[in-house]
C-alpha cells in the first residue's frame, strides 16, 4: 500500500490532476437566531416575503421560527462559499424589523432568552415538519435544538476521483461507485480522528446558564456545544465509523427499530450524503454513491461575518487531501474511540489551555500538511491558512474560545454578542449594493433578479458569463451584467417568468 501512495503522490504532482486537487466544491449551512436588541427571542413572524420555506434551498426557519437556517448551493472553494453566506445574509437582514437583529454565537444569549424558552418550543408555524420537531423537542429538550452551528459540505472533484479510480483502484474495488463510497467514508474517519483540534482551533461556546452540565465544570471551557453535553446523540444512540458496513447497518438498525425518528436524528461529527438523494434511503446512497460529506462540529465563528472563515474550510480541505495520499492507523477502532473522549476533554478545557501531548500532535499534522502544501504547490491562501492554524496551535489566546474569554461578563456574552450583531446589522443596511458580495461581478439589475429568485424559492446557479434560474424542468439564464425593466418589481417579473413558483408561496 505504500508503493500505492508513493504513486499516487506522483501522479498528483502532475498538472492534469494537480490542477484538480484544489479544485474541492463546498456548500455551507449556518444557524442563526433572530433576537431582539435587548437579547430576547424575537417573536416577529418569520418574515412573509420569505414564506417559500417548503420549497426554498437557501433560506429557511430551524426547530423554531426565530431560528433561521441559511444554505448555499455547492461551488468550488472556499471564498465562492463564503461569499455566498454573505449574500443569503444580507437578504435575511433587509427582512428583518428595526429592533431586530441575528445572534452571532452558537448559544442563545443567557440570562435573558430563558424567559424565552417555553414561547420557544411551541413557535414553529411549518405545520409539514410539526411531527418532527415535536419528537425531537421532546426527546433532546429546546436548549440542545436551539444550538446555532455551522455545516460544512465537502465534495472532491469529479475528475480527480474517477482518475484516481481508473489509475490506481480498481484492482480493489468493483466498480468507481464502491471506491467512492469508502474513499469518502476514509475521509470521514480521519475528520473523526481530528475532531479535537478542529474543537481546540474553532471552538466558541464556553458559557450557557441553560444546557444541563454537571455542577463541577466550572465554566468557561472551550465548547460546551462540541462537548458530549452539547449536540449529540444519547449514549446508548451512537453511531460509529470504525468501518461503512458497520456504520451504514448501524444507522439502519435505527431507523428499522424507531430508535432515530428519521435519519436527520443522526448528530454524529460527518454524515455520508449523496446530492438529491431521498436522505431516509441509505441502501439507495449506497448504490448510487456518496458524493459529498457533511462536517456538522463547527460552532458559529463570531470573529467572522457569516460564522465561518475561509481559513477554516481551507485548513479542513488540507486535511482531506491529505488522506488521499496517506493510509489510517492500523488499529483504527481503538484510535477513533480515543479521539472521541480526546475531542471531549478538549471542548471541556479551560479556553486558554492546552496540554504539551495536544501540542506536539498538532504540530505532528500541520508539519504534514505543510509538506502536502509544498509538494503540490498549493495556492497562497492554503498557505496562509496553515500559518493562521500555527499560531493558535502556539498560542490558545487566540483560538476563538481563547478571545471570546475575554469579552465574558457576568457570566455571559451577552454585551458581547449584541455588540457585534449591532454592527452587523448596520453595515448590511448600509452596504450600495442590492447583493454587495457580488457586486464585482453582477450589474445591479441581475442582483436584484438573484435576490428575488431566491426570497421565491427559484433555484439560482452561478456560472462564468451569467446566472442560471430553475424551477423543475424550465430554466431561464441571465447575463451577469444584464439591463432589466422592472416595472412592477423583480419578484413580479420573476413571477411572470416562472408561474410555476407561485405554489411556493405558503398560504397565511
């Protein structure tokens, strides 16, 4: 197997695959609360321009109605997918009230949104999910579903799978769907393996006067929400990656016998999806194969605009390139056990600790991964997001945790918090554009054409020259620095355009 990766190592040196080895699609998804200017659960409607909820991929209400879901569709790197969080989010602001404003931080703001909680676990108005969201509300209590967190999906380039594939696997596997299925699962297992230090670099919610902690953790730690109290399943409900059969028969187990109410109750660390696949057929992901990978332990990043950097999403994008030129440990099982009770007491440091063994593991990767960078001649910003990981290896004042230890008082960040959320909100309403973190590429017009497909529901695809927008079988494309009239508004004339997105509107 070593002669393998020595091979492959070569091969990806070369340009035709070098050119694809940075060329990884991400979607984001982040959670975000609308709260008032006073740190209270915002108890406006969900805003009714946005009623498409049904049916919208971008923008969309969580477990309560106050708790607003932001997704992007998949592009390739990182700063494209983050740019379209900031997109989404400018949207979400131009709807909201002038006392109104989005939480930036995974916990709800204690002391005052406890008052909250009882309006909270009833204020769901999507009446399609209510079976859902009562079990779960039930089962894991509101303080666990009102967590905010970022998603991370992750793809590999097609190319680059089906020529490692052709070139160098398929001795061992039957068919380029079976190499893609475990090469993915590989990727999984090693994000598990390195849970902790993304708990120890990201990690950002170290106080709560809500979750039920033992009384001996003495607050701040590092992550109470990517703590074994924080967004997980019960201890006799856990899902583990030691092998794809065993996890995929696992997860199916549970689902057969009731134990998970839908597949969606699965709160492991990565979840192996497929685009457009039934999420509840797991024997159909399968067969068709996985093509992408939720990373589900990131809390909101509130040193960052939407919650997440790219720095963030490069470094993790390092680590699974990584695995392609490297086997796992040959007593995986015992391995991912110790990194889930090492990835534990790490969210249950203090913000600003660090053992010299979590150090000297740390410095183990970023050394690999700086060879990685070097070999293939990475582009700069993989570079510097490497340095960045450096620093706060060397220095835990300066991971996320470290800093928001800092801006604690009385026990809470509330001030903190609603500092920045009021910042946020008046540069949103102060940006010229109507979707300013395109405006470089996109006339006026066409932004406004985007920003009402999307409040609609209308699927949006971004391509060189234009925009694409889709509604089951009619798509109609749009130049990137198109003129428009409008004469009775974009949504009007996107309505007229697609008459089918209509039935998207949810009736009041």
């Amino acid at each position: 197997m070593a002669d393998r990766y020595t091979v492959i190592r070569q091969a990806l040196s070369k340009p035709e695959l070098n050119a694809k080895l940075f060329a990884s699609e991400f979607g984001l998804e982040a959670k975000k609360h609308r709260v008032l200017t006073n740190g209270r659960a915002s108890r406006y409607p969900y805003p009714e321009v946005l009623r498409s909820r049904r049916h919208n991929l971008y923008l969309n209400s969580g477990f309560t109605d106050n708790m607003i879901d932001f997704e992007t569709s998949p592009v390739v790197g990182s700063k494209n997918a983050v740019r379209q969080l900031k997109m989404l989010e400018q949207i979400m602001v131009g709807q909201l009230h002038e006392d109104e404003r989005l939480w930036p931080l995974s916990l709800a703001p204690a002391p005052v949104y406890n008052h909250d909680l009882d309006y909270l676990m009833t204020a769901n108005t999507k009446t399609w999910d209510r079976a859902n969201h009562d079990y779960l509300g039930k089962k894991y209590g509101i303080t666990q579903e009102l967590l905010g967190d970022v998603h991370v999906n992750f793809s590999l380039n097609k190319g680059l799978l089906k020529s490692l594939y052709d070139q160098f696997y398929r001795d061992e596997y039957d068919s380029l769907v079976d190499f893609q299925n475990h090469l993915y699962f590989k990727m999984a297992q090693c994000f598990v393996l390195y849970q902790w230090l993304f708990t120890y670099l990201y990690g950002a919610s170290p106080v709560s006067e809500d979750m039920h902690i033992p009384e001996h953790l003495e607050l701040p730690v590092r992550s109470l929400r990517c703590s074994d109290y924080g967004d997980d399943n019960l201890p006799n409900e856990q899902v583990g990656y030691n092998s794809l059969e065993e996890h995929f028969d696992k997860l199916q187990q549970f689902l057969d016998d009731g134990t998970y109410y839908s597949i969606k109750e699965f709160f492991g660390p990565v979840r192996c999806r497929r685009h457009n696949q039934d999420v509840g057929d797991l024997q159909g992901m399968l067969t068709k194969g996985i093509n992408y990978l939720e990373f589900r332990s990131f809390d909101l990043d509130p040193l960052s605009r939407t919650g997440v950097s790219d720095d963030t999403i490069n470094f993790l994008e390092l680590l699974m390139i990584n695995t392609l030129i490297k086997p796992l440990p040959d007593n995986l099982p015992e391995e991912l056990a110790a990194a889930r009770k090492l990835n534990n007491e790490v969210a249950l440091q203090k913000p600003k600790e660090q053992t010299p063994e979590m150090h000297e593991a740390a410095i183990k990767i970023i050394t690999e991964l700086q060879d990685l960078v070097d070999e293939f001649n990475a582009p700069r910003e993989y570079r510097l997001a490497l340095k960045f990981v450096q620093r706060r290896v060397d220095d835990p004042a300066l991971t996320i945790s470290g800093q928001l230890a800092d801006q604690i008082e009385n026990g809470n960040l509330l001030s903190f918090g609603l500092k920045l959320a009021n910042d946020r909100f008046t540069a949103n309403m102060n940006m010229t554009h109507p979707l300013q973190a395109i405006s470089n590429k996109y006339s006026d017009d066409t932004q406004r054409l985007i920003k009402a497909a999307i409040e609609l529901g209308v699927n949006v695809s971004f391509n060189d020259d234009g925009v694409t927008l889709t509604v089951g079988d009619h798509d109609e494309t749009y130049e990137a620095q198109g003129d428009f009239e409008f004469p009775d508004g974009p949504r009007k004339y996107i309505l007229d355009t697609f008459p089918e997105a209509i039935k998207f509107q949810e009736q009041q």
